[in-house]
C-alpha cells in the first residue's frame, strides 16, 4: 500500500468499513465505535476506506496507540 512497508488486507478492510456501516445502521453512532488493527498500513487503508464511506467519525488505532482507552464497540 503506498510508500509504505506496512502490511495491509484490502478484504479485512472492506469487511469492516461495511461492518461498522452495518453498525450505524443499528442505531449506534460513529463516535462509539473504534477499530484496531496491528499494522500502521491498515490503519490507513481503513482511514482511505472508511472516509470514501462518510465514517469519519469511527476511531482507528493501531493496538499499541490505544491502550488505556476505551469504547462501546
């Protein structure tokens, strides 16, 4: 993906950007919602993915940057 070396699944990807589509549709909102994944590159092909959406308001992070923190999904 990009200039980058980190890995990246464009399946995993698109599964969750339309997980958490699904999500919405449910009655949550994006701000409850975070995703995490463990590479760097997936972040930012989720970031790509989920903006193309409209889910700009659904937190990514990579593992090791979210600890400490919390959400409902």
């Amino acid at each position: 993906m990009g200039d980058t070396s980190s890995k990246s699944n464009k399946h995993e990807a698109a599964f969750i950007t339309a997980l958490c589509a699904h999500l919405l549709r449910q009655g949550y909102v994006q701000s409850q919602i975070t995703v995490l994944a463990t590479y760097v590159g997936q972040v930012i092909l989720l970031r790509k993915l989920m903006k193309e959406g409209g889910l700009v308001n659904v937190h990514l992070s990579t593992v090791d940057n979210y600890q400490g923190e919390e959400n409902d999904i």
